[in-house]
C-alpha cells in the first residue's frame, strides 16, 4: 500500500477531511475545514494559544526547540512550537521567542500515555491539520485526534471559568 492510499483511507474516517500529502515523505496530513462546531477549530485553538502564551510557562520537549510555550494540566502536556521563518526554515525560531514569530502548532503529550506526541497544525485559516507519520494506523490518529480534543476541551473549559493560569483549579 502506497502513501496515497493510506491518506485517502484515513481521511474517509474525518469525512469531510480531505487528504493531503505533506511536504516531507514521512508525514501525512489530515485537513479540515475550519469550524467553530468542531472542537479542533482555528478559533478554538486559537484561543488555546493565547492562553498558554499569557501562561508566561516554558517547556522544552524536545531537541528541535527550546523554551516552547507550554502548560501543564492533570494528565495533558501542552506545546506550541513555532512557525516556520520567512525562508521556510523550521528551526528559524529555535528559541520560541515569542516576539519572533508566530505558534500554530499545538503538541499534546498525554503524562500516563506512551509519550507520543499528538500533533496538530492550523496556520491555515480554511484549514487544520492533524499530523502523523507515514503508515500511520487509522486507529492511531483517531487516537490522536480524541486526545487532541481533549486537551483543547480541558483548556476551554479553564478559559471559560476565567481561569488566568493553568495553576488554578477548574472543576472538570
């Protein structure tokens, strides 16, 4: 089965996703149109990300940046890495300053999972993109996808109540 094959299979699970392959080999994309129904919305996650970058939190997670903003909750790790640089380059902000560029990206790491880290991007304004390896099961980014949702619910939820920091408790 070629990678085409499997974009098309997952993105049937998402109707109305449309499948799309990525700029690199080894990473499929799933896209949707923007909604605000939809939990992974670009006004919903864009609310997600005022609210970790007023967190004021830094995190680095993984070799590629450092200083992401984050915020932890129970059982939720939550990430923003940067935008790409002008030239197209991924490390262009390699210290997350936030007065650099932008975050559209959004990692979640759940705390008692198996330390994958479910990724979703939504630098486009029509459209998000939840990201995954090549050969990625069906089941597996649906996976991603629920904690995903999760993880922006959990954060709405404390926008909601008012909450100013990821610090103080919201009842669930």
């Amino acid at each position: 089965m070629n990678a085409s094959s499997v974009i098309a299979r997952v993105a049937m699970l998402f109707m109305p996703l449309v499948a799309l392959a990525g700029a690199q080999a080894s990473c499929m994309k799933n896209t949707t149109p923007s909604s605000e129904r939809q939990t992974l919305s670009k006004g919903n996650l864009d609310r997600v990300k005022r609210y970790i970058l007023e967190s004021g939190e830094r995190c680095t997670y993984v070799n590629k940046y450092n200083n992401n903003p984050c915020i932890k909750l129970p059982q939720l790790r939550l990430y923003l890495n940067p935008d790409p640089g002008p030239d197209g380059h991924p490390q262009w902000n390699i210290n997350c300053d936030i007065t650099r560029g932008d975050f559209n990206t959004l990692v979640v790491q759940e705390e008692s999972g198996d330390s994958a880290y479910h990724t979703v991007d939504f630098r486009d304004a029509n459209a998000i993109a939840i990201e995954g390896q090549e050969g990625t099961a069906e089941r597996e980014m649906l996976r991603s996808k629920r904690i995903l949702e999760r993880a922006v619910l959990a954060v709405l939820r404390r926008v909601d109540a008012g909450a100013s920091s990821p610090k103080e408790e919201v009842e669930e």
